[in-house]
C-alpha cells in the first residue's frame, strides 16, 4: 500500500512509494550531514559521529512508524487527527530522546551531564527534527488532496463539456434526416427515381460524414466546408437555381479548427428564410478570412430577412419550429472558445441576414475530409 494514500499531480509522485523513499532517503542524509558538520565545526571530535548515526537511524525509523499511524488518521476528524497526531509525535520524541541518553550514557559513562542532562538536552533537538518531519509529511499530502480534487474537477468539467458539445450536435440530425428524407419521398411520390436516387446518395455521402467524426471532435474549416457542400448539394435538387451558394475562403484559414457541422445550421436557416419564400431564390454567400490572430466567418444572404414576429436574432435565438439552429450555435461555440469566441446576426436594413462568428485561430494539418481525425 502507498505510504502517501493518494493519486500525484505530477511526475515526481507519479510513483508514490517511491517519492515516499526519496524523499525520506534524502532528508535523514540531510539530517545526519547537518548535525556531523555542525558537530565538527563546534570542535567536537570524529567519535561524535557515532552517536550521530545511531540517531539518524533512530529518527529514520521513528518516522517510518509515523508516517503509518499519519496515514491512518489523515481523512479523520480534525480534532481525532491532531490530538492523535501530537501525542504520536511526544511520544516518538520521548522514545529517541531516551535511546540517545542512553547510547550517549554508554559511549561516556563518566559524562558531567548525567542521564537527565542529556535526555532533557535531546528532547529540544529530537522534537524539532520529528515536528518538522510530520509537518512536512501532512503538508506534502494535503498538497496532494488538493491537486487530487482539482484534476477530478477538471475531469468533471471536461465531460460535463464533452457530453453538452454531443447533446448540441445530436440536436442537429433529426431535423435535417426530415427534412431531406421528406423531400426525398415528395420525390417518389411524383415518380422522379433519378433526382431522388441521386439526393439518396448525397445524403449518404453526407451521413457518411458527420458518422465518422465524433460529436465533440473539431475539424478543419475546409473539412467543414466541404461539408457544407454535401448539404448545399443536397437542398439544390429541391431548389434549383433559386439557390445560389457562393464561397469565399481564404486559403491562410483553411486549416483552422472549429466543431463539426457548426456552420450548417446557418446554412439551413439561410434556406428556411430567404431562398424558400422568395420566388426567385436567393444567393447565400459565405466568406473566411482571419482578422487578427481569429477566424472570421460571415454568413450572408438576399432574402427579406426573418419573418414578423420571428424571435429576435440577437439574441440567437432559432425558430420555434427547430428549437435549434442560432442557438445552437451560440452555445457550441461558448462550450468550445469560451469568452475568446464572438457570434453575432443581425437582419440588413433592406432585407438579408448576416451572421458574424469569430474564433481562435488554431491551425491542423492533421484532419481529412471523412475520417474524423483532428
């Protein structure tokens, strides 16, 4: 069993027994070193060595005992852990004291000091060396405890995140499989089997996709982008030319990270507003660059903006048909940059609607279309 009862926060307690005996090993040399060149240079000869290194031993060992009895009363009450605690430590100084006296009484038995001269000129020394010991040992280990709830919490927090980032992008799948899987059967129904089989192999394509990341992962904006495509492709067999998608990446952010599929609702709602109530369609344009050390990607479209009594889109919130979409949104990138991320939509004086998301820019060359690596 460990003698320091709990996980390490760093490498040095990686191996606990082993910290343990290092520590233990380097501080009883420290001592025996201090109190010989202390000794020596007070004038005292080599034979004061001796009793110097049946006292370290002696206090080595002491300190092996305490440090078990320390371990079984550390997560105690405070006041059983304590009281225990210093009577524990009287009594180990009592105990080094007196074999101290009494091997000193041995080596000089003609001493002017006598057997109580020496032992209360031992206990001083012998307290403090063990005071010090057991306040470092609890010291070391409280330390530990700390470190121990702040990984756990940290642990908490990251799935907390992770589960919330999933439950997020999870939201976005029923909602899109409608609405393709029933333009897909509005197709059938009027015999169209070529542009029906043909939005089936799109959406597998697109299925394909989203499957083989995971929920929380990040990909790079041209993953995304591509992705974007496989939908655009998708609704194009229902609109047409009515929609007409336009892009404008730069090549310098092409490789930045973002959440998976977070552009897609955009794209969605640029459709649900602006190229489905239209009659001529709408063009829906979305642009990348970096502004500073960020991406900033802008999200356009010529439609007559949202409809009267539509929920306010500064506040990001979706229609109340999806319950998802801008806030969803919103959300995904609070969980993923927090306070370092910007989103922001607004409807244009004469109609459109621009969606404005800012982010860290951080490069990978790793992730590939469809693999899901990042």
């Amino acid at each position: 069993m460990p003698l320091f009862g709990l996980s390490s926060p760093g490498p040095f307690f990686g191996n606990k027994v082993r910290a343990f005996w290092n520590l233990q090993i380097a501080g009883w040399i420290a001592w025996l070193g201090l109190r010989g060149v202390s000794g020596l240079a007070g004038g005292q000869s080599f034979d004061f060595l001796l009793p110097v290194l049946v006292s370290a031993i002696t206090g080595f060992s002491l300190s092996l005992l305490l440090s078990v009895c320390y371990r079984a009363l550390i997560n105690r009450r405070p006041i059983l852990m304590w009281g225990a605690s210093f009577g524990l430590l009287a009594t180990a100084t009592a105990i080094w004291a007196f074999i101290d006296a009494w091997f000193l009484q041995i080596l000089k038995p003609d001493s002017e000091s006598g057997f109580t001269g020496l032992l209360l000129a031992l206990v001083y020394v012998d307290a403090t060396s063990l005071g010090a010991w057991s306040a470092l040992y609890y010291a070391i280990n409280y330390f530990l405890q700390l470190e121990e709830q702040n990984d756990r919490m940290l642990r908490l927090e990251a799935q907390a995140a992770s589960a919330q980032l999933a439950m997020l992008r999870y939201q976005l799948n029923p909602h899109f499989l409608f609405n393709t899987l029933n333009s897909i059967s509005t197709l059938v129904l009027l015999k169209q089997s070529e542009p029906a089989n043909a939005m089936l192999s799109r959406l597998s394509a697109f299925l394909r996709y989203t499957l083989a990341n995971e929920p929380t992962a990040r990909v790079t904006l041209a993953q995304e982008i591509e992705t974007l495509k496989l939908y655009l492709d998708i609704e194009k067999m229902r609109f047409e030319d009515r929609l007409r998608p336009h892009f404008a990446i730069d090549p310098a952010v092409s490789r930045a990270r973002l959440p998976s599929l977070l552009l897609q609702p955009l794209i969605e709602n640029a459709i649900k507003y602006a190229v489905t109530p239209q009659e001529e369609g709408a063009d829906i344009t979305i642009s990348a660059q970096l502004a500073g050390e960020k991406v900033r990607i802008v999200v356009t479209d010529t439609g007559t903006g949202l409809p009267a009594g539509s929920p306010d889109p500064t506040t990001g919130h979706a229609t109340e048909s999806t319950g998802v979409g801008l806030a969803n949104i919103r959300d995904r990138l609070a969980q993923a940059f927090g306070d370092q991320q910007r989103f922001e939509a607004q409807a244009g004086a004469n109609g459109g609607f621009t969606v404005t998301i800012e982010f860290p820019f951080q490069p990978d060359g790793q992730a590939r279309i469809g693999t899901g690596q990042t």
